[in-house]
C-alpha cells in the first residue's frame, strides 16, 4: 500500500474573525415572563432577588431594567449557536416536551450540526440521544421546556466533547516525551514552542527538538520560537534522520535533566507511508510519554478522520486543535473524540505564544450556545431551591404569610448561591449593575439580617407584632445596633414585598394580570418620584395594596413617628 491517503488536505488559507455579537432570544433568558406557563419557582425567584434588589436601594430604587434581549459575545461557532437558536425558539409557548413539538427544534438541531461539520453518524446518535432524554424529562417547575431542551443539548454536547478535561500525562521518572506529529500547516511549530512555554508556567524545564528535516526553515522558525519563550532547541541540520535526531535530543535532554522534552516533526500535504513509517521510528526511539496529533480546527470532521488514521497507524494519546480563534465551524471539536476514542488536550487559540490552553467540554459547549452563565445559574437555581421550597413559599406568598424567616431563609439561599454580584450578574438585563452598587446591597442585606437575627420567633412570624409596636422596634434596633428608622423601614419592607409578590404570583398563576400592570405602574412611578417623595408615595401604595389585597387592615400605627 502506497498511500494511505483518505483525504488531501492542503494548508489552508487562514483568515481570522473576530468574535460575532450574537442578540440572545429572550426564551431562553430569565427575564420574568408573564404567560401564565411560566413559573412560578423562577418567576418567584427572579422577582424575589428584584425585591432584594430594590429593597437595600429602596431610597433610591435602582432600575431593574428588564431588557428582553441579552447581548451575548457569540466568541466562536457563531453559526453553529445560531442554528441551535432556532432549535428553543421554536418551543416558545409549550408547555412541556412531548415527542411531538421536539421533532421541528431536533431537525433544526440536526441542521445545525450538520452545517457545522460535524460527521453524520454523530450527529444521528447525538439527535437520537437528546430526543430520547427530551420526552422522558420531567416537568421542572420555573423551567420552561426550550430551557429543559438547552440543558440536555449541552449535557450531551460536553458528554460528545468527552465530558471531563483530558489533562497531559508526566513520565513517573525522567524525562516527559511528548512527539507532536500532524499534516502541513496546521500549526505544529508554533504549539511545540506554546506548549514549552505552557509547560513552563508549570515550573517545568522543557527542550525542544526540530525534526522537520524536509522544510530549513521549520527549523531556523523554531529556533526562533524557541529564542522567544526562552527554551533550548535541539537542532541537527536536515541532513540527519529524523529518528536520529531524536536519539541524540533525548541523550542532550537527559544530560541537562530537562523535565519536558517536546519534539516536532515534519508534515505532509497528505498522509503516505514514508510519514507514517518515520513517524514510527521516531516513536520507537523516543518511547513517548504522549503523542499528540496536532489538527486544524478548520478541517472540520476531516480532523477528526485524520485523528483516527494516525491513531491506528501509529498509535497516539490525543490531539491538540488549533485555530480555534478563526472561522471554524465546530465539527472538528465535536467530533474528535467522539469518533476516534482520543480526547482533544489542549486548544489553540491564536497566533500568540501565549494562546494555548486546555480543552475544557464544559466550557466550549457553554461557548456554543451562546447561553452565558444561564444555564448555571438554572441548575444553580434549581439546586438551591427544591421544588417543595418553592411550592411553600407559593403558598405563603398567596396567602400573604411570607415573614421573616421566609425572608431571611431567601436571603441565605441567594447568597449559597454565590455572591450577590455573581447571582445578579447571571441575571438578564442586570448587566449594568456596577461593583459598588453590589457592594452596597450585600451591606445591606448584612443590616437586615442583624436585625432578624434578634428578634423574637413570634416576632419573625408574625411582622403584625412589630408593626404595631415601637417599644418592640426599639428593642430589635438597640439589640442589632441599627437605628429604630432602619428597623421601621425593614418591617415596612417585608409588607410590601408581601403584596407584590402576591400581585406578581397572581398574574404568572393566570390570575390578576391587571394587578401586575398596578404593581409595574407603582415600581415605575416610585423610581420617577422626586427625591423626598419616594418613600411616602411608597407607604401609600403598600398599605394600599396590603389592605386590599389580603383582606386583612393593614398593620395599625405603623408608618407614622416612631
Ligand atoms: N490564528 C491562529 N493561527 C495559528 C494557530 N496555530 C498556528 N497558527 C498559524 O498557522 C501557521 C502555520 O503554523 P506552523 O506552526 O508553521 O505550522 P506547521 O504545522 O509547523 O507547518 P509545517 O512546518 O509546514 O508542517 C502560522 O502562521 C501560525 O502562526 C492558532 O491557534 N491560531
């Protein structure tokens, strides 16, 4: 056998873009919705972390802007994230998953993949799986179904992806050996010396080896490479076999008890026995620690064929795509391990020494769909807050029970969820929140929770009690060191929340939806009042609101001088 061409693949002309700005549809946010499918374990989520939101700024009601469009960096597969796009829109206004309403997102799902190179027996296995995972999923309450599907798509995308980070493999005793080996052009010069110097941010000695004995200058590009990040190059001019070269590196290395040896080789426009031949040569000389077939992202599933040839042929440990930063379309990510059993190590991501970095499948499948932090702040949320939790805190809010252990035990679980600026900054259309503002809110939830923590339990359940007595708010101000005012604006706080959580839960339960209009109106017009104004126009409004809304007068006495 002459040739064990599957392909030709020349060096491709390399054009760079930059990352697309990809306008997110506002399904798959978080943004509070008012159809009445739409949760209430999110919606009473995202409008409690609102409440906390605008209470601690209650003097000067910072503006939860509710944008339903979230402008997200799309920084690669733009194509691939907007074919998937199509896919959750088109379950806007479902309810659950159902074998029916997920064949058109699968076929657009299927499309996409398709579009994007990945091989044709991945993606039949890839839609199979997810179509099977969709109709058996349970209904979650808060999450809606085009939510559900993003979330078994990118499960499967990572799992595709070969689930965990395949880190590189150190030699137990001397010398690491890596052998990088790959086709014309796709980078391989340029990642032996990234990878000396990744390997060198490691506290590692490395040396390098040119062994691309058939084109000079790969050499004299190396040396200079190596010059640049400031580690040896073992040359020994093109008239040496590369397996010879490699012996006598190896010797050099172990003389200077190098810890990393990496060697290039030379590539071919295609691959021929004579590469392959030398190739195991040179492998058998240096019995290396790993041998890494380097690819070029743009290759699309042609990389990943070239991963299984090389890998039956010669036998490898895994590959290193490069040229991610450019206009590849994501086949060649998606497909390597799935298809050739090896794992993808390390990526590159530029031209830039400093441009390689570990594959992560968690990441580049949260890179694909374009999704942000949603799709952990969803299980975030959903860790947190079991569904039971939700269904009792419905039932407090609709009967106007929420009291301060709710609140406090709210607050808790906000902050298990990560910082306040974390949770807030998950939150679509909560970009604009600034740092210090953060800082200030988390002060204030401090405050607030001092205060809680000395009242009384009758006092924590029943707010009434402290609303009506000023010697009670006193006591919780003197024994919390807070002043009486902030006491008196924390109680009138929780009775306010109470009624707009009601309102709120009464319109997503296909309820009241012109008391969610009042409510918006009464936020609106509480961030538009002068200053001096807010704070009595709000009083009104919430006695207002708590008299009428849970039948029940509204605490008597409060809200004049203490
Ligand atoms: N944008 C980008 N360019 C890259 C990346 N990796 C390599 N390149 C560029 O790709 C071109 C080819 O890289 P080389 O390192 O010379 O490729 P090679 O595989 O050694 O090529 P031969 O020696 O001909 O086999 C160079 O211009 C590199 O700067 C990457 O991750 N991103």
């Amino acid at each position: 056998m002459e040739s064990l061409a599957l392909s030709t693949i020349s060096s491709r002309q390399f054009s760079t873009t930059f990352p697309k700005t990809t306008p997110h549809s506002s399904s798959s946010s978080l943004t509070p919705s008012t159809s009445p499918h739409a949760l209430s374990f999110r919606s009473t989520r995202s409008s409690f972390t609102r409440e906390l939101w605008g209470i601690v700024n209650s003097q000067r009601a910072i503006t939860v802007r509710k944008e339903r469009s979230w402008v997200i960096r799309a920084e690669m597969f733009g194509q691939l994230t907007s074919g998937l796009e199509s896919a959750w829109n088109k379950l806007k206004g479902e309810e659950v998953l159902t074998k029916e309403n997920i064949v058109e997102p699968m076929r657009d799902i299927r499309r996409a993949l398709l579009e994007a190179d990945v091989s044709l027996p991945v993606v039949r296995r890839f839609v199979q799986t997810v179509s099977e995972q969709a109709v058996g999923v349970g209904v979650i309450r808060g999450v809606k179904p085009d939510q559900q599907l993003v979330k078994i798509v990118s499960d499967e995308l990572v799992k595709l992806m070969g689930g965990e980070v395949s880190e590189l493999t150190f030699a137990k005793s001397g010398p690491t050996v890596i052998l990088l080996a790959g086709l014309q052009g796709v980078g391989k010069t340029t990642v032996s010396a990234k990878l000396a110097l990744y390997l060198k941010k490691q506290g590692k000695s490395c040396m390098l080896i040119a062994g691309d004995v058939y084109r000079p200058a790969a050499i004299d590009q190396l040396v200079i490479l190596g010059k640049q990040v400031d580690v040896p190059v073992y040359t020994a001019g093109t008239d040496v076999k590369p397996a010879d070269i490699a012996r006598q590196g190896l010797q050099e290395a172990k003389k200077q008890n190098v810890d990393v040896i990496i060697m290039d080789t030379a590539g071919r426009l295609q691959i021929d026995k004579s590469m392959m031949d030398e190739l195991k040569d040179v492998k058998r000389v240096l019995n290396p620690t790993e041998v890494l077939l380097v690819v070029d992202a743009m290759t699309g599933q042609e990389a990943a064929a070239l991963v299984t040839t090389f890998n039956l042929e010669i036998g490898i440990t895994g590959a290193i795509l490069t040229k991610l930063d450019g206009d590849s379309r994501g086949g060649a990510a998606l497909s390597v391990k799935e298809v050739s059993g090896k794992p993808i190590k390390l990526v590159g991501r530029g031209e830039r020494m400093e441009d390689l970095e570990p594959f992560y499948p968690d990441r580049m499948a949260g890179r694909i769909l374009g999704m942000g932090d949603v799709l952990s702040f969803v299980e975030k949320a959903q860790e947190v807050m079991k569904q039971e939790d939700a269904e009792d805190l419905q039932k407090k809010i609709m009967t106007a029970k929420f009291d301060f252990n709710d609140f406090l035990k709210q607050t808790r679980a906000v902050a298990r969820m990560g910082s306040m600026s974390r949770v807030l900054g998950m939150i679509p259309g909560m970009g604009k929140v600034t740092p210090a503002q953060i800082r200030e809110a988390e002060k204030s939830l401090q405050i607030m929770e001092a205060m809680i923590e000395v009242m009384t339990p009758e006092e924590r359940e029943q707010p009434e009690l402290l609303a009506e007595s000023p010697a009670r708010r006193k006591r919780i101000a003197q024994e919390s060191g807070k002043t009486e005012q902030q006491v008196s604006q924390l109680v009138a706080q929780l009775f306010q929340m109470r009624v707009r959580m009601k309102n709120l839960m009464g319109a997503m339960e296909g309820g009241s939806v012109p008391a969610l209009s009042n409510l918006e109106e009464a936020m609106k017009s509480e961030q538009k009042a002068p200053p001096g104004t807010a704070r009595r126009k709000r009083r009104s409004v919430s006695r207002k609101q708590f008299a009428g809304s849970s039948g029940e007068p509204g605490p008597r006495g409060f809200g004049g001088g203490n």
